[in-house]
C-alpha cells in the first residue's frame, strides 16, 4: 500500500459527547445523594461533604486538623483499630480541607461498602480526637512544613496566595508553625460538634453504584439526624498587597521558581469560559505560547504553565515555572512579551482553531471516567449550575472570535494589574 | 478480567487490542524496549533525553504535538530503567491521526542539531528542578550507586550527572533511534472505541510498511550477591535527619517479587502497617516512615525510608527499624494481616484497570514481562503468597550484608 505520510488523515470536529449524567435524591433528613453510575470496574468512590472548610473556622489549623484527625480514633474504635478495619477491605481513606469546605473519601470494591460504611458512620459522628494522636500530628505536621518551606515552588505558592488575596483572608492565608502549635484538642472537638455531627451535606457516589448499592447509601444517611441550618457567612474582603513586585531571596538555589498572575472572577462569571479558551492558549497546554517560547524554543525550563482557579466566593489568574537564575530575566521579559501579543495582536485562525480543537478533546478526556465525571459535577453543584453549563461550553468554545480574545487580553492581563513573585537568588 | 486480542505484523511489530465501547475516546500506547539500564555507563540520561526528542518532528510531519492537538489529542511519555512508553489519546473518530503521528516518529525522526540543543537544556532544568533544587532530591542519586556495583540500574533514568546530556551528540541520538527504534524493539497496543477489523487495517496501513532493525542490546552483567553491609553518609541543608534502606529483592517475573510487595505493605503502606503504628504512632521516632519497592523488571529493590524526629539517634532509629523487620523472619504473620494486605492489592489492581489508558499501558508492560495474560493473573499470583513465602523471604532479604544504607543528614 502506498501512503502519502506528508497528509494528515481527515479528522472531524467534535460535536457530542455523551456525558453520564448524575441522579440526585434527598433524603428526609436534607443529605443530598448524588449518584453517577459509570464504569466497567466494580469499584466505588464516595465523597462524604461538609460545610467545614477554613472559611468556617475560628482559629487557624482548626478545619484541617479536625478534618485530619478523623480517623484517627472514635469511642469505639482507636485509630489503629479503624485502620486496621478499612484496610483489611482494601478500602483507602483520604481527606481534604480547602477553603469552602472539607470532605472525607472512601475508595473501596464495590462488594466491601457497607463493610466500609460502617466504620466511616462512627468517624462522622463520633470522633473522639485522642491527645497522643493530635500530638503527634501535630509534631509530624511541623516537620512537614519545614520540609516544605525549603522548596522554592511551596513558598512561590504561598506568597503568591497571600499577596494578591491579602494574608487574613480565607483564600490568602496559609497555615505557620505556631498555629499547628496553638491548635488544642478542644479546638478540634468545637469545629466537630458544630461542622461535622449531623453536617453531612452531599454524598456523591461514583463508580459501579448498582441499585443494591444505592440502598445501603440510602441506610447509612437514614441514620444521621441531620440539622443543616444552612447560614451564608460574609466573606471576608479581600485585602492584595500593595507591593505588586516582590523577590524572595532563598540563598543557594539553583533555580527561581515564579509566579505571575491576579485575583479574577469565579465560574459563575459569564466570561469564565472564554477566559479558560484564553488562558489555554496563553499557558494552558504543551501547545501553548509561553510552552513553545520559552520551553521549546528558548529551552529556559522544564516547564511553564498558566491556570485558572475558581473558588465560592473569588478567583485567580496565574503563570508559573522554575528557571535558572541567570536566565530569569530573559525568561520574564519573553512572558510579559507574549501577554503584550495576546493584549495587541489578533490570534490567527489555525492556531485558534487548535486550541478549540485540544480544549473539546480534553473535555471529553475528563468525562471518560466515572470518577472524574463525579467532579464534572461537583463544579455544578458548587456553583448551582445544570449540566447545560458544559453543554453551553461547547457551544462558547466553538463561537469564540479571534477578537474577543484579544479584548479578554486587554481587559484582564494589563501588566499594572498582575503581580509577579519570586523565589529564587 | 481484560479482553484483548493480540497480532503480530511482518516486520516484527506486536499488536494488542481492547475494545471499550462505553469510551468515546482511544489510545495509542507504543512501549519501545529501551531504558536507561541499555546506556554506556558514560552516556547516562540518555535514554531519557532520547524521548524529549521523539516530540521534536518526524521526517514528514514537523510539529507532532500541533497536529495531534488539532485532532483533540493529548500525549506524553515515561522513561524508566527498563523501558520507554509513549502514550496517545484522541477522539476515537479521529484516531487515525494517532496511527499517522505514532508510525511516523517509529520511521524516523527529523533529527536537527537546533531541537537536541533544546531539549538538552530542557533536561538540564529538569535534573535541577526534580533532583537538585528540592531537599532530599538527591537521594535516588545516592543509593543507587551504593546498592548496584554492577548492573545498570546503578544510575537513575535522568541521568548520573548533568555533562552526561551536555555532552550528548546528534550522532549518539541517531545510533541510539538506529539501535532501539523500531518495530521489532516496541510493542503497540491500541486501546477504546475500536473494532479489531479497524485496529487491523490501520495498523497494516501505517506501521506494517516500516522495516525491521537490527536491534544490538547491550549486554549487561546481572547484579552479583551483596556480600557485605554498605553504608554512606551525606550532609545537606535539610531541616530533618533522614535515613534510606535498600534491600535487593528478586525480579519482576519471579514469585518472590509479589511476596516482596506483600512484605513491603505489611511494612509501610499506609496507617495500619507495622511501622508506622510502631515507630510513628506508639514510640515515635520519625515523622514519615515508609517501606516500598522499586518496581524494576530485573532484580529490584525493598525500600525503607524514614524522616527522622528532631533530637532522635540515628543509630537507635536503624536499629528500631532493624528490629521490626526481624520479627518477619521469626513469627509468622497472621492469617488477618496477611489477608488484610491481599485485599488491598487486590484494590490496587481493580483501581487500576479504570480507563483505556491504565489497560493499555498495563497491557504493553505485561507483554514487556513476558506473558500478557499477566493482567489477569497478577491477583492470583498475590492470592498464592503464604506464610512460608513471607518469612522465607523475609530471612533471605532481610540481612545486614543484603542492604545498602544511606544517612542522610541536616548539616
């Protein structure tokens, strides 16, 4: 057979994708189920939600050690106990604090989930925070940190938080020594009492969740006597530095790690979406502007990357990378360069219709598994949004000109608006 | 259970298929059978570099990421000790962009002086970034040369040294491609919405017309019995002490390497192994303790690595660490415990299996091990693992002269 290798094949566009919708249903005592049933593995993740997030705390550390510590012993059981337990069915536990809330999960096989269930029901109502255990995660936390606070990419991170949000609010702060010092048992046994007993808010189950797996989830929530007064605290104001150029000095690193980027709008923001069709360009995936500049074709890095982050109550715009020091100066000069192109000059349809193109593909990669589907649909909820959300994106992503790109440019990436932070020497 | 189909073509290329028609996606997943344990001791890193230039342009299409992003794909790539895996996903109406990228760079490469310039420097960031500017990022650096007198795997894929890549020359990248880049040297497994006939007939269309190598492995000598207990000490800026332990383990293929990794999760893995609840938990003497394998297909290696609570003797948390490993050479382990960490390679299996991409990739590893069947049987093989095995096993590796030890200290 003879090929012509010099064409590409004919591709088509994409135009539908089947996204596996989830099945909501709320049970009498107001915990939401939300079911997405997907997957050919008989595998199960189950997302246990609360209102329990560093916003709703009123002492540093309190949302994340409480969250950390709960499994780490009840009445009934020690933490060895539990662990034991979950673990002789095969079943992982992780837990994850942010800012809006926290959650417990539970991956296991599908046949072991009430197995499971029964000892994630004694977490959720009946940690007891044992002094031992929070002292030693305490101790373990510090060392962490420390660790932590040598890598220039972690505190990159950091200042970058605290100076565009401003270091008392929620989304600026980050947690210090002395406040994993500070924090006391009964610090964690007020934010369970008031966050976690009888908070449970969604449950989302992803994965083969068959009808019989459906009754045992519909058990297990029957048994909580839930009293969800749902209250909207303020959100604090935000309160960026004034100072929008800040250099950290961390003698003896090969490399700077840097950040450069603003507060910005959230998901409910009509430009949102645009906006992920801009920043996808700009720094969004290999095939990005500052990737080929300043990776591939200047070779000043490993890599370099812009992203979008939206949060309940705000949002930011970022590019970040690690690069040589001695090279730092020609890499920021190429980054402030192509914004000021993006700002300037009209994107040219080939390289447009690529990132269209890659940004439908990709969405349909994150819709392939039931667990990543699950947090297709966690955003919804988030931010009270229906599946039209995605299928409108497709729509936005298709329609958008080469000139609303470049007036999204000029509207949100002016240099005096953006803060630049390195760590590096 | 994964069902596949397997094929080979007449240049020596192994196909193997799985259809998934609930996925509206494919993927390519190309392993060619090269790592950095084929180097010359005096040309580390390379394979590795080797595949930052597989990115760079084949000899008809210049920009491979900007077509197949075009296509609404998404690739990347891996290298390991043993092998090098490329991977691909697209729409799976579009895939045949996939088989038209994929055999190109399998033809040939456009090799040009300017792109290994590039990605020599790209590396270079990487070693640093990954290996030099983080605390404890040299570690792998230091062990392996301690543990592997002999065999390759002494050095890590990015390479032993940063003027190994500076030194890398467009002819060491032609030889190298001449060498290992062909399709009697890979094995190609096209996974997702997409029928057996389909599979077929792109394959014979794109990579059936490529020629077959003369493939020259080199040789290299097997790692010998360790014979005597090695230790090294290092100083670096860091805010904790930090002590690694390596013992060598038996190959990939053998059964003991599933009685290594059953070990190891009775060890370390997670909050009711041994010695976290022992010395994290009850006598606390590190923040982080874990026990792993290195996961190589030749001889490997059980890892042992700790971080150290400040004001803790490092000789009193070696000897702590000794001592729980000694129990498994003279009490049996418990039915429960035993069971307990089957069930969890068992989970580990299944969460694996979710998506194309994981089946594809384990699909080309299997093949790489010598049975592809082996997706099927790894839980069977964990499920087999006794008592007995445990602590003979655990009395075989377990000993002073079988480890390299490495202190890692605060300056």
């Amino acid at each position: 057979m003879n090929i012509d290798r010099t064409v590409a094949p004919q591709t088509e566009e994409i135009s539908s994708f089947n996204l596996v919708e989830a099945n909501p249903t709320k049970i009498e005592n107001g915990i939401n189920i939300h079911r997405i049933q997907a997957g050919n593995e008989a595998v199960l993740k189950v997302d246990f939600v609360f209102n329990a997030g560093s916003l709703h705390q009123s002492k540093k550390g309190q949302a994340s050690l409480t969250n950390r510590m709960i499994g780490e012993g009840t009445s009934k059981y020690t933490s060895q106990q539990l662990a034991d337990a979950l673990d002789f069915y095969g079943a992982y536990i992780s837990t994850r604090s942010a800012t809006d809330e926290s959650s417990v999960t539970l991956y296991c096989l599908s046949k072991h989930l009430s197995s499971c269930l029964t000892y994630i029901y004694e977490m959720l109502t009946d940690a007891n925070f044992p002094e031992e255990d929070l002292k030693i995660l305490k101790q373990n936390s510090v060392q962490k940190l420390a660790v932590n606070e040598q890598k220039n990419s972690f505190l990159v991170r950091k200042y970058f938080y605290s100076s565009i949000f401003g270091e008392e609010n929620p989304y600026g702060s980050s947690i210090n020594k002395e406040d994993y010092l500070n924090i006391n048992r009964q610090d964690l046994v007020e934010f369970y009492q008031t966050s976690y007993i009888n908070k449970l808010e969604h449950i989302l189950i992803s994965g083969q969740a068959d009808d019989s797996t459906m009754l045992e989830i519909e058990a297990f929530c029957k048994k909580f006597n839930n009293t969800i007064t749902r209250k909207t605290l303020p959100f604090p104001k935000f309160d960026g530095s004034p100072e929008r150029k800040k250099f950290h000095n961390k003698p003896g690193s090969s490399q700077s790690a840097i950040r450069i980027g603003r507060p910005i709008f959230n998901r409910s923001h009509m430009d949102f979406r645009k906006f992920q069709l801009l920043n996808l360009i700009l720094g969004g995936y290999f095939g990005s502007r500052l990737m080929k500049n300043i990776r591939e074709d200047k070779g000043l890095t490993y890599g370099i990357y812009s992203s979008l982050e939206s949060y309940k109550n705000g949002g930011c715009w970022y590019i970040e990378t690690e690069m040589n020091n001695d090279l730092r100066e020609k890499g920021l000069f190429e980054i402030y360069k192509e914004l000021k192109t993006l700002r300037e000059e009209l994107i040219d349809n080939e390289e447009l219709q690529t990132a269209k193109n890659y940004l439908l593909g990709s969405f349909l990669r994150s819709i392939d598994s039931p667990f990543s589907l699950a947090d297709r649909y966690k955003i919804l909820l988030d931010y009270n949004l229906e599946y039209s959300y995605y299928y409108e994106f497709i729509e936005i992503v298709k329609n958008t000109k080469a000139e609303e790109i470049r007036s999204l440019a000029k509207e949100y990436l002016q240099e005096a608006d953006l803060y630049e932070i390195i760590v590096g020497c | 259970m994964i069902q596949y189909n397997t094929f080979t073509l007449d240049n020596g290329l192994t196909v193997i298929h799985h259809q998934d028609e609930s996925t509206q996606l494919c993927v390519i997943n190309t392993l060619y059978n090269v790592g950095s344990k084929h180097e010359d001791p005096n040309k580390t890193g390379f394979a590795h570099l080797f595949e930052h230039l597989m990115f760079g342009g084949s000899v008809n299409i210049e920009e491979f990421d900007e077509e197949l992003q075009n296509a609404g794909g998404e690739s990347n790539a891996f290298t390991s000790n043993d092998i090098t895996n490329y991977y691909l996903t697209l729409p799976s109406n579009n895939i045949e962009t996939g088989f038209w990228l994929e055999s190109d760079r399998m033809l040939s490469l456009d090799f040009s002086q300017e792109s290994l310039d590039v990605q020599k420097s790209v590396v270079i960031e990487e070693f640093k970034e990954r290996y030099l500017n983080q605390p404890y990022g040299d570690v792998w650096l230091k062990i392996l040369p301690l543990a592997y007198k002999v065999h390759p795997y002494s050095w890590p894929t990015i390479g032993k040294e940063i003027s190994h890549i500076e030194n890398a020359t467009l002819d060491d990248v032609k030889s190298f491609f001449k060498s290992f880049y062909c399709p009697n040297n890979a094995v190609l497994v096209v996974a997702g919405n997409i029928s057996l006939e389909k599979c077929n007939m792109l394959c014979e269309k794109w990579f059936a017309p490529i020629p077959k190598h003369q493939i020259n492995k080199p040789q290299y000598q097997k790692e010998p019995k360790q014979t005597e207990a090695r230790k090294e000490t290092v100083y670096a800026e860091v805010p904790q002490d930090m002590i690694v332990m390596a013992y060598h383990i038996p190959a990939r293929t053998d059964k003991g390497y599933y009685v290594a990794d059953l070990i190891s999760d009775i060890l370390g893995a997670g909050k009711s192994s041994r010695l976290y609840n022992a010395l994290v938990k009850k006598n606390p003497m590190f923040s982080e303790l874990d026990a792993y394998l290195s996961g190589d297909i030749d001889e490997g290696l059980l890892l042992i690595e700790g971080k150290l609570l400040p004001g803790i003797n490092m000789d009193e948390a070696e000897l702590a660490i000794t001592q729980e490993l000694n129990k498994l050479k003279t009490t049996d382990v418990e039915d429960l415990e035993l069971q307990k960490v089957k069930n969890k390679s068992e989970t580990n299996i299944l969460f694996n299996d979710v998506g194309s991409l994981n089946k594809a990739m384990k699909l080309a590893y299997a093949f790489v091990l010598g049975d592809i069947e082996l997706v099927n049987k790894e839980a069977e093989h964990y499920l087999s693992v006794n008592q007995i095995d445990i602590k003979a096993l655990a009395k075989e590796i377990f000993d002073l002269n079988n480890c390299s030890t490495l202190y890692y200290r605060k300056k």
